[in-house]
C-alpha cells in the first residue's frame, strides 16, 4: 500500500483508469468488510461497496494526504452505511413476503 498516494495523484490529474482499478483492488477487502458487517438484510454488500467507491472517487479530491487512507476510507464507507439506514428508516420497504396471509389477501 506504499503507492497508494502515487495511485491518487495519478487519478486526480490524469484520470488513469489503471490507478482507479489498483486503488479499488487495494481497498476493496477493507470496503467489503466493513459492509458486510453493516448491511442490512435489504441491502447487497456489493451495491453497498459499490455506493462506497462511487462517494470516494467523488470525494477524493478532498482527501488530505496527512491522515492514514484507510481510516478516511473507512469513515467514508461506514457513513455510506448510516445513511442507507436512514434512507430506510424513513422509507421502509415491505415485502410481498413479509406480509402476513391474512394482509396479503387484504392487499389483494
């Protein structure tokens, strides 16, 4: 991982997709874990992780290089966490399987 702010300045200035896809390939098992651990039952990791790497390229250019990668990028893919919580706290989804017999044939 000691090339990993080389990776960054060479996604930041030139686009260079090999470094976004080293990148990923560096913080993916970090990213993934940290998922999986939070995920709801609603929730795919791989969306989740996935929502996680397009807020982090976004928001790259905000990364200060003093503090370590990987505590940023955790921070980053945990708050993406809370706020799909959020996201469904407000707005629960209900299943067709979830429903009660007797509520599914009020549904219907």
């Amino acid at each position: 991982m000691d090339d990993l702010p080389a990776l960054i300045r060479r996604w930041l200035d030139h686009r260079d997709e090999a470094a976004a896809r080293a990148l990923i390939d560096a913080l993916y098992p970090l990213v993934t874990r940290i998922v999986r651990r939070h995920a709801t039952g609603h929730d795919s990791p791989e969306d989740l992780a996935q929502e996680v790497f397009a807020r982090w390229f976004a928001q790259l250019d905000r990364y200060q290089p003093s503090l370590p990668l990987e505590n940023w990028t955790a921070r980053l893919a945990l708050n993406v966490c809370r706020n799909r919580w959020r996201h469904q706290a407000r707005r629960p989804e209900l299943r067709w399987e979830d429903l009660a017999p007797a509520e599914r044939a009020a549904a219907e």
